[in-house]
C-alpha cells in the first residue's frame, strides 16, 4: 500500500472520530461525554487502515454479490465503530435492535456502493 493511501485513509479516520464527537458533544454535552466514548473514536484510525486491502480487492472484483460482500467487509468496521458508539450513549438504547440497523444499513449501502463501481 502506498503512503499517500495510508495518509489518506488516517485522515478520513479522524475526520469520522472528529465528526461523531462533535455530534455526540451538541447532543448530550461535552462534559457527559464517557472517557470509553474518546477511547473507541481511536480505534477507527486502525480500522480505515486496515479495511484498505479489502476495497482494493473489492475494487477487481467481478461477480456482483461478492463485489457487494467486500465493500460490506470494508464498511463494517469504521461504521460501526462510528454508527454503534453513538447508540450507545443513548439511555435505555436496544443494542440488538442498533445492530441490526447498522447491519441492514451496510447490506444497503454494500449493494448501492457495488453496483455504482463495476470493475473497468
């Protein structure tokens, strides 16, 4: 992997750590906000960097469904990271019901995001 993808892909991490924090701080104030809640918008440096090798084999990937499961596989960590993170801070949250949603909201971007990049 080349350095400016990497460069890239650490920014784009912090860019999606520095918006969730901003979200969660307007919506229920930055001085409620748990030390846990800064501590996992870390772990999304190391999973948009880690998802690289999956959108790049995604990207030469023919067969539509297995296109669609590798842009699934790359989506997942960073999303939910960002997505399950923020429930959590809700009281009385459903955890299964937010991961469900989370899932079903992958599935549908996965097959949206496969079928605008066909392979060249």
């Amino acid at each position: 992997m080349s350095s400016p993808l990497i460069r890239a892909a650490v920014l784009t991490g912090v860019g999606i750590a520095v918006i969730n924090i901003l979200f969660a701080g307007t919506r229920y104030g930055f001085a409620t906000l748990p030390v846990w809640f800064y501590a996992v918008q870390l772990l999304l440096l190391p999973a948009m960097v880690y998802t690289l090798r999956i959108f790049g084999q995604a990207l030469r990937t023919r067969p539509y469904v297995q296109r669609a499961a590798l842009y699934a596989l790359g989506w997942a960590p960073p999303y939910l990271i960002y997505s399950l993170s923020g429930e959590l801070l809700r009281p009385g949250v459903n955890v299964g019901a937010a991961v469900v949603s989370a899932i079903v909201f992958l599935l549908i971007f996965a097959a949206v995001f496969a079928a605008i990049r066909k392979p060249q």
